[in-house]
C-alpha cells in the first residue's frame, strides 16, 4: 500500500497545482482536507489545527462518543486522504510541484496487512504499526 506523508518540519499540504492536477476546487472543503489553505481568500480555518477539533469536540452538544472513538474517526480521515489514489498518483507525476507550503511530500510503501497510523514531531510526519499504548 503506498501512502503519502510529509518529511520536513511545517506539516502535510499541497499546492494549488496539486489540487488542480487531481480535479479539486481550492475553495472547497476536500481542499482542507489536503491541507491546503489559499491566502487568497478568507478560510474558516484555525491557525491550529488540533485547538480546532479539541473546540469541536468539546462544543458540540451532539458529540456524545467517548474521546478515543473521537481521535480513532480523525485518524481513520487521515489515512483515507493519505492513500487516496488521485494523490499518490499526483505526487508520482509532478513530485516537487504537488507540495504545498512548508512541506515535502514522499511516498512510503508499507504492507496491506498492517495496522498503522501517523505519528508527527512539528510536521515531520512517520508510520507507525499500530499497537496498544499505556501511560
């Protein structure tokens, strides 16, 4: 299974030009889920991202499940847009082109029977077998 991860500090996004080569428009939100945010126009987005979705979940009185399931749903999106064939295809064919700012994308080829998840240190983003987890 390929996946693409983000391999220098800033965090996962891609270009404009990415974005056009796989038929998104910039100003929808599939765009924020490929971590593209245009200066061009206002985005809805908070300057950090993880703030954001702990707000979300604290706030929305309809969020009734327990905060593992809440992480586990944001992981599972993760890794939905991280295979996505339109993206490995786009990294394939126009490599340095498809990064967005503060970010160089690469393809990391991983077994099909593995569980894994991504891990990061300030966007330095890794692969990780998933495992159980104490502290």
């Amino acid at each position: 299974m390929k996946v693409v991860i983000n391999e220098c500090f800033g965090g996962f996004s891609v270009s404009l030009k990415a974005l056009e080569y796989m038929g998104i428009d910039p100003k929808s939100d599939e765009a924020l889920d490929f971590g593209y945010v245009s200066w061009d126009y206002d985005s809805d987005l908070e300057e950090n991202e993880q703030e954001d979705i702990e707000e979300i979940a604290q706030n929305d009185s309809s969020f009734d499940e327990d905060y593992e399931d809440f992480w586990k749903k944001i992981d599972d999106e993760k890794i939905r847009i991280r295979t996505d064939p339109r993206l490995i295809k786009c990294v394939e064919e126009i490599g340095e082109e498809s990064f967005g700012n503060f970010a160089e994308l690469k393809i990391v080829e991983i077994p099909d029977d593995v569980e894994w998840g991504i891990d990061d240190y300030d966007g330095i983003e890794t692969i990780h077998e998933k495992h159980r987890v104490w502290f």
